[in-house]
RNA sequence: GGGCUGGUGGCGGAAUUGGUAGACGCGACAGACUUAAAAUCUGUUGAUCGCAAGAUCGUGGGGGUUCGAGUCCCCCCCUGCCCACCA
C-alpha cells in the first residue's frame, strides 16, 4: 500500500494543469452554454490569505468545476483590488513605496491561491493598480461627469482626522472611522460627488428579480430607504418665510402641535426672535461641538430650544411654535418636521419634556396618555378627514394640498450621494484639470491614462490635500481645452472605484481599445454566480449596481444587473483556549486527550473553550500555509467544505480536518490497491447508492450545501470501498464526484489509472431514477403517534403495500390486540400512522 | 430601541412540503496489529432505568394545533450580526 505525499501530488497536478491551460476559457464561449463564475477578488494585505478566502474560492472552484464538467463553457477569473489605505499608511511609516508593497503582497495571494489548485484563468488576472486598468476606471469617471453624475461640492463630510481623509456614509460606524475607530468629526472640503440618488429607484426596483440572500436584498432595501409622504408648507407668523417639512404621515396634519428644524437649518437665522437669540445660538454651538456618535444616540433624554418664531398650520390657521432640537437631522427630507406628539415617539418625548400640547387625532384603545400611539385607526379631531382610517386620509389630505397648493405628495430617500473623492496618493488620479479660464475641465480620453506620478512622501498634507498637490510639476498642466495654465485634479478615487466593474474587465482584460469588446460581454455577461462575504452587502455591491446601470445606459453592457446569483461565504472562526487567569493559549500548549476538559500541558490549568473571530491576541489564528504544508491542498479544500453550511459563521476545529484527511487518504490507498475490471459486479444496494449519491452531490452543489455533498460522498465509499475489486463505471463516477472537492488526489488516481486526459474535461456523471425506486427502504410505523416498529419494502410500493408491510408487523399486531383501528394514515415512502382506540 | 439570523449529543453539524431526530465527521471507550507507542483497522457511543428483552424521556423554556411538531401558531428567555432619533 502506498502512503500518499499529498504535496507532491498537489505540485505535480498544479503544473499539469497550467501546462496544459486546462482552465482557460476561450475568447467566446463555444458551446453555447456560458457560466460565469465571480470570487469578490481579495485585497492584497501584507498578512497573505486567512483561512477565510479559501472558503469562498474552494466554492466557486466547486462550481466550475462542476458547470465545465457538465459542458459549461466557464469563465472563472481572479485578480487583485490593489489600491487601497495599509499600503500607503505602510508607505508612510517606512518610505516603502506601495507598488513595491503592494507588488510583493500580490505574488504572496497569486502563490497561496494557486497552492489550492484553483481552476483560475490566470491569463486574465486583473490588478487595479496598473495603469492599463485604472485607465478605463478613469474613463468611466468622464462618462460619468459627461452625464452630470459626477459633480463638485463643498460639503460637511465625515473627517478622519486619524486618517486625514474624508469618508463615505458608508465607512462610518458608530461615528467611528471604518478603518482606524477614530471618532469622526465634520468638516467642509470640496469634494467630488457621484449622483447615486439619481438612480435611487433603479436600484430599488431591479432588486427584484435577483437570486441573492433575502438579509442582502433586505439591507440594500433599507439602505436606499425609500419612504412616501408629503412635503408640506408652513407659513412663518409675520415673516415672509416658508418652512418646508417632509412627511410619512400627512394624515395627522391636524394633530401638529409645534415644529422643528435641525440645528444647521438655513431658516433658524431669519426666524429667531430677539429674545431667544442668545439661547438658539448656545444650543447651535452645543450641537455643532458635538460627534455623530453622540448625536445619533437614540436612547439621550431630547434636547431644543424655543425659536420664538410660530408656523401656521395650513389647514386650520392655528399658531404653532418653532423649536430647533437635533433629533431632527439636516441630511434627510427637509432638515425640519411638523411634530405630531401623539403619533410619534420621537415627538412624544420632546412635548412631554418641554410641556408642548399633544392633540390625538387617530382613535385608538390605549390613547395617548401615557405613549404615542403609532398604529392605524379612525381620524378623530381632524374636520374633513375625520371617520376615514390612515390610507384613506392620507390621500384625501395629500389631494386637498395640491388643489390648495401648500403640499404635494413626495417620495424621499435615505440614500445620499456618494463622496468620490479622497485626500490619498494610492488611488486613481482622477481626469480632470481645473483651468483659470475655463473652470472645470475633463481629460481627453486620448490622454488616458492619466499615471500616478512619483512621489517621495506619502503623509496627506492634513490640510484636506493629497500628496499630489506637492508635485507641482505634475499639477501645474495646460487646459485641454484653451491651452493657458490649469491644474490637475489632485484627489484620487476611492478603494471603490477599482471594484465597481472589474467583472467586465476579466471577461476581455488585455483589450486596449475598449472597456470590454461588446461581442464579448454580450456572451459571457452578466455574472451567472458572485461569491464573496455579506460584509459588502450595502457597500460594493450597491455601488457596482450603480455603476453599471450607468454603463447600461450607455451600451457598455446588455443587462440590467451586473450578479445574477450571489451567495455569501460564512465567517470562519476559532476555538480560542483561556485559562482562570485570563490568559489566551495557543493550540500547541493545549493537552486535547481530554475534550470536554482540556488541559495545559505546561502546568494542568484548567481551560475554557470559546469560539471567536481569530485573532492574534487570542491566539487562535490559523494559517492556510501551514495547513497546506500538513494536510495538503485537497483535504484543506474538502474540511472547509465539510465544517458546516456555506453561509455560517463556524469555528475552525484543528481536529475536525483529521476526519476529512483520513477519508482522503483512506481514498488514495483503497484506489493504489483496487482491480478495476469489466466483470466485477457490485451488489444492487451498492448500485443503487451510487445512483442516489450523483443525484444527491449534484443537487447540494447547486444549492451551495456542500457539507452534505462531502457527507454524501463519504457515505458512498465507507460502502464502495468493502470491495477490492469494482466496475470500471462505479470506480469513475466515485472520482468524477469527488474530483471538484479534492481535485489534486482524484487527478492522481485517474492518472495513475492509465488514463492521459483531465477529469476536468470528463462529463459529470447522471443517474437513474428508475433505479432508485427498487431501493429497499424501511419505514416507521406509529401507533397514536408513536413510533413501535420499523418495516422495510421497496422504494416504490403503493399505499396498499404500505399498510399491508405495516399490519403484517408481529409487533404491531399485538399491540393491536384490543384495539379498534379508527384511522390509517399512509405516507408513502415515510410512514405508517395507525389511530387506534380501545374496543 | 428597530430589523435579520440562530438556539438540536461531550464537540462541528444532519433532518424536501409537518412524517423514523441525532446522517457524516470529531472526540471518547473497547478490541486487533505492535516489544511499545504512533498510525491503521474493527466495534460501541443522546439521557435515564434494566442482566436482558425493552421501557421512559429527549431539539432554549411554557402553552397550543395535529394521527404525528426540531419544523406551524401564541407567550417568554438567550446568542450572533446589521442598523440605530430617517420625520
């Protein structure tokens, strides 16, 4: 019996397959029949893969596989999201220029996932850095400002001040810098802008027909936040001012009882009276002073402070005070509210603190005494509305408004514009220059791309500026379109912008004319199946919608939605080990031989295990290299497979991938020894599991359950390898199935079989339904309920054979002794439910 | 506070539309092989009672619907994630 040298294996398969450019798709599918199988592509982090990739590329390389064996032409590309912020923090603490770093940490990823044996189209390996790249990134930049979407502002944003850049909504937790944890500040900088908003709706609405994970569809839902309502006008008591406020509850327009505005309101200025100067100015100062973090804290007692001012309520004349708090925020709808205590919490609150009037206007059983009452219910106190419920009267409210013309119904979202700019050096420059003359000015595209220039200190300047304003010989250029001075553009892009059409790069990476050859994104777009983490679920993936609605609309591309199908990988975890101390252990010092209690080899302290994310502190990282170099490609592969569904989160258990490896090389050895021959003959069970095992592994490799696949695939060859000696049909289909979870060990056994050819090229297997119904299955048989005996029969018996295997029963029977059968309930293939009672 | 998950043996986890709970793997125990150990192989392994046949209990807790509930309904407890004054 031979012992396997799994990473020899693993090296001599590997170079087999790129020898033969096994995995290249051609230029145009040729079959008629296209997958196109998308890994979120990694960021090139100096740390090389955590175990958490391998998961997601393991499945989508099981998809390929399965689809090309199945006659797909498959496109399965990966590459690099290169730009991006520990590169040029790293530049900054070491003078190491990031395309060295970033260089380095790219061939580290490309060898660590080529050491998997991934069946990647290396030829059409992409990185965001490289100019022939970004060069189209720029490009869809002017397309975008061609169309107005790309826009200039001065606008408060989220400030780093760690990382002396501005971020997007999106990059801000808890009022807190994604990156760093900074609290963020505000800050007023000129900023390029990308209308979003614009295709609000668009996003929304084509949601719809996308096989994604409904918590996915549901935060891209919410994240666009469409909400319906009113805009409505009140008049400023003795001003010629007019607050506009937004609305989702314009029925209740007869229960507002005072008003508010945000703070930063543009209107707070004009309609303060003298009196309340002093206090509105103190409380706009508190508000500014204070961070996002505590502002938006739901659970703070409310704060404001009376305007002086009093609106008109539009529908009956009556006089209701003007107040500014900021629980009522610049960003959304107007920046000011009609405030409706009775039907609100918000507003509740705030009457109750300040003594402000609460009129109910909606019946309800519990009344507004004691809380805000916030569900449906009869109009009451509201004139014209009153007797109608809450659809009927926002309608007839938003009608009389526009027939007055003090309202209109309007939709608003909590989507905002995206800030596009950044204050970084290792980004893609964007293309364009400011001129003296003639303002604004985009780049030709001829003069695509424009490079990143050299720089020698990578600092931002703090100011709000990049490191490119320093280089004055690359800002200072001439207008394209006047030919006198300008100066370039020195924000850059992004860590976004890269990955927002990368998809459409692989399909056609080396064309130097276009974007993606139309010919050729009409065949292989869009992508069939996209895989990566639910950590992107509003971010990238929102953008990448937005985008490529925009390339749609200029005919780059043919669909509507750029993923088709999308799945998200679980996180993987880590048994960490501490001790009564508190001190984290790593696996190495730790005594498994007792489980439920494991002991320190070192001194016999008592532990306690908890899963948690790895960590270098805890102790429990687990690095792909070392397995690798322990277990091999196939059985890091399969225990990833195998450790629990695709989509949770699960603990990486280092003795649980012993399993998987022994089924391996259990695999490799029972092949080295067996007689493959033309007469030998398998007992019908063992026939009909085979047939049951290719309809059971194909089915959970559509629906992503590989767990089950690998259980299924077990449970076949505990069976299969009883026999030393098999037909040559059970032999091949064993290693067909198994090929996409351990290729490089099924690749061996069919070459050391005598076979020339790939498994990859060979056709998945199909199996017999006919077959499957001989199988002799056994069944329960319940009395009132309970199971009490257990009979087998063939798969396809009747409901008659059924009961009759169920009443022929010994057991049965003499439990029925005395009893009455009233009812028998047959489920064919399940069971027998015998209801009987006492004669 | 809101939304979305999830709670099943010592552990990771199985279980179409309600239909034999605990597949598969780990660990543990016993045995074989070995001078010995490792590796490998074979068997046992939800709990309780019992010599056994078997019986009873059992999917976070409590109720309910049903011939039948891990799965459906109501109430409660807990975990994880996301969002967080969105008018």
């Amino acid at each position: 019996m031979a012992i396997a040298n799994f990473q020899e294996i693993d090296k001599k398969q590997q170079e087999r397959w790129e020898k033969a450019k096994l995995f290249s798709a051609p230029r145009l599918p040729k079959t008629g029949k296209k997958f196109y199988c998308l890994d979120m592509f990694p960021y090139p982090s100096g740390q090389g893969l955590h175990v958490g990739h391998p998961e997601g590329y393991t499945a989508s390389d099981i998809v390929s596989r399965y689809k090309r064996m199945n006659g797909y032409d498959v496109l399965h590309p990966m590459g690099w999201d290169a730009f991006g912020l520990p590169a040029e923090n790293y530049a900054i603490a070491t003078g190491v220029h990031p395309r060295i770093t970033t260089q380095k940490n790219i061939d580290n990823f490309r060898r660590q996932i080529k050491s998997f044996g991934m069946a990647y189209d290396w030829d059409r390996e992409i990185d965001t850095t490289s100019p022939d790249y970004y060069k189209w990134t720029q490009w869809i930049f002017l397309q975008l400002y061609k169309k107005g979407l790309a826009y200039q502002s001065t606008v408060p944003i989220n400030w780093c001040p760690s990382c002396k850049t501005g971020l997007a909504n999106e990059e801000v937790f808890n009022g807190r810098c994604e990156r760093c944890q900074t609290p963020i500040e505000k800050k007023n900088l000129r900023q390029w802008m990308l209308k979003i908003t614009a295709y609000a709706e668009r996003l929304l609405e084509d949601l719809e027909g996308l096989d994604w994970p409904a918590s996915t569809l549901m935060m891209q839902r919410n994240w666009i936040g469409k909400s319906e309502g009113a805009e409505v006008d009140f008049k400023v008591e003795g001003k010629a001012e007019t607050i506009r406020v937004f609305t989702t509850r314009p029925d209740t327009l007869f229960g507002a009882t005072y008003m508010v505005l945000a703070p930063e309101h543009e209107l707070v200025e004009k309609i303060t009276s003298p009196e309340q100067k002093a206090a509105v100015e103190a409380y706009r100062k508190e508000a500014a002073a204070k961070n996002e973090f505590e502002r938006a804290d739901a659970e703070k007692e409310k704060t404001g402070v009376f305007t002086g001012a009093y609106a008109v309520n539009p529908l009956n004349g009556k006089k209701i005070p003007v107040w500014i708090a900021d629980y009522v925020l610049t960003g959304y709808g107007t920046g000011a509210i009609m405030a409706v205590p009775a039907h609100d919490d918000r507003d509740y609150a705030f009457a109750k603190k300040f003594g402000l009037d609460i009129i109910e206007v909606i019946k309800s059983e519990q009344g507004v005494a004691e809380k805000a009452f916030t569900g449906d219910g009869e109009l009451i106190n509201s004139d014209f509305l009153n007797g109608m419920r809450v659809a009927q009267s926002k309608a007839a409210i938003i009608k009389y408004m526009q027939e007055k013309g003090f309202g209109k119904a309007k939709t608003t979202y909590r989507l905002r514009d995206w800030v596009f700019s950044r204050q970084r050096y290792w980004g893609e420059p964007i293309p364009i220059v400011h001129c003296e003359k003639c303002g604004v000015v985009p780049l030709p595209e001829s003069e695509l791309p424009l490079r990143l220039p050299e720089v020698e200190k990578f600092e931002p300047s703090g100011t709000g500026e990049s490191p490119l304003a320093n280089i004055t010989e690359w800002v200072n250029t001439t207008c394209p379109h006047c030919g006198g001075p300008a100066k370039r553009e020195t924000n850059t892009m992004p860590q976004w912008a890269g990955s927002c059409w990368y998809y459409l790069r692989y399909m056609d990476n080396k064309n130097q004319n276009a974007l993606v050859d139309p010919e050729i994104e009409k065949a292989y777009g869009p992508v069939d199946c996209y895989i990566g983490g639910a950590e992107h679920a509003v971010l990238h993936l929102l953008y990448s919608r937005f985008w490529h609605k925009v390339l749609y609309d200029l005919g780059v591309v043919h669909t509507k939605e750029p993923y088709a199908k999308l799945r998200h990988q679980g996180m993987i975890l880590a048994f960490s080990y501490r001790d009564e101390a508190g001190n984290y252990h790593t696996y190495e010092e730790i005594d498994f031989s007792d489980p439920a209690n494991p002991k320190l080899k070192a001194n016999g302290a008592k532990l306690t295990s908890m899963i948690e994310k790895m960590s270098k502190s805890k102790k429990n990282v687990i690095n792909p290299d070392d397995i690798l170099k322990e277990y091999g490609a196939d059985a890091f592969r399969a225990y990833e497979m195998f450790m629990g569904p695709f989509d949770a989160s699960k603990p990486w258990d280092m003795r649980g991938i012993e399993g998987v490896s022994r089924f391996l090389k259990r695999v490799y050895s029972w092949a080295d020894d067996l007689k493959v021959s033309k007469d030998a003959k398998l007992p019908k069970e063992v026939e009909i599991l085979k047939h049951k095992t290719v309809k059971k592994v194909s089915e959970d490799i559509e629906s992503f359950s590989f767990n089950t696949a690998v259980s299924a695939l077990m449970i076949y060859f505990n069976e299969l390898s009883k026999y030393k000696e098999v037909d040559e049909n059970s032999f091949e289909v064993f290693l067909k199935l198994l090929h996409p979870f351990a290729p490089h060990i099924t690749e061996e056994i069919w070459q050391n079989a005598g076979h020339e050819t790939f498994l990859l090229n060979e056709r998945w297997p199909s199996y017999n339904k006919e077959l499957l119904l001989e199988e002799q299955i056994e069944i329960g048989v319940q009395i009132n309920g309970k199971i009490k005996d257990r009979v087998k029969l063939s798969a396809d018996s009747d409901k008659a054979a059924h009961e009759k295997a169920a009443l022929g029963s010994e057991k049965i029977q003499n439990l029925l002794k005395g009893q009455n059968i009233i009812k028998i309930i047959v489920v064919p293939g399940k069971m027998v439910s015998i209801v009987a009672r006492p004669s």
